[in-house]
C-alpha cells in the first residue's frame, strides 16, 4: 500500500522458509530501490534542467533592459519591451519548477485530516 502511495522506502523481511515466498520478497525490494533510484534521477533531472534554462534567460533579460536605455524606433522598442515581458515570464516559470522541485525533494508529508461537509 504504501509503495502505491509513492513511499519506495519499503521492505519486506525475508525470513520466510518458503523459498517462492523468499524470492518475491526480494524481487520486491529490488523493485522498490529502483523505482526510488528512478525517482531521485527525474527529480535531479528537473532541478538541474531549470537551472540551465535560468541563466539564458537572465542573460536575454540583461541585454535587453540595457538596449531599453537606447534610442530606438517605435517598432523597436515594442520588440524590446516584447522581448523583456516573455523573458520575465520564462523567469518566473523556471522559478516555479526550481520552487516545486525544492518541495518534491523534501518529501514534505501532508497530514490527512477528515472534515464535516454540514
């Protein structure tokens, strides 16, 4: 029950004399560390994949508050305010996956509490 919940840190004892028995046992709990090796490397994979996708970004959003100091032509600044505005906004979601990853890897458990509908 608790491995469907997400909980991989699950074994079961082996000390069955039933050697079938014995042998699920330990396929289980091999199943059990891979799927939780499986689930540290997505979790890595996001946060570091954020991270590479952040300094672009900051450097596109750098360039362009500078060339808004610049005289420029009507369309020009448009693009440039155009350009800062979805900068901003890639920002923004980068931090959202960074901020959701940080939660997912503290395995923050939530408390189950049963309320009254009336």
């Amino acid at each position: 029950k608790e491995v469907s919940q997400g909980d991989f840190e699950q074994h079961l004892e082996t000390n069955s004399r039933i050697a079938e028995v014995g042998e699920s046992y330990q396929s289980f709990n091999v199943m059990t560390k891979e799927l939780r090796a499986t689930e540290v490397l997505q979790m890595d994979f996001v946060s570091d994949v954020s991270h590479e996708f952040k300094t672009p970004i900051n450097a596109i959003e750098g360039y362009t508050m500078l060339l808004q100091g610049e005289e420029l032509s009507p369309d020009q600044e448009e693009y440039v305010e155009k350009i800062l505005f979805n900068t901003q906004r890639l920002s923004g979601l980068v931090g959202n996956i960074l901020l959701l990853s940080k939660l997912e890897n503290q395995n923050i458990p939530m408390k189950k509490t049963r309320i009254s509908s009336g």
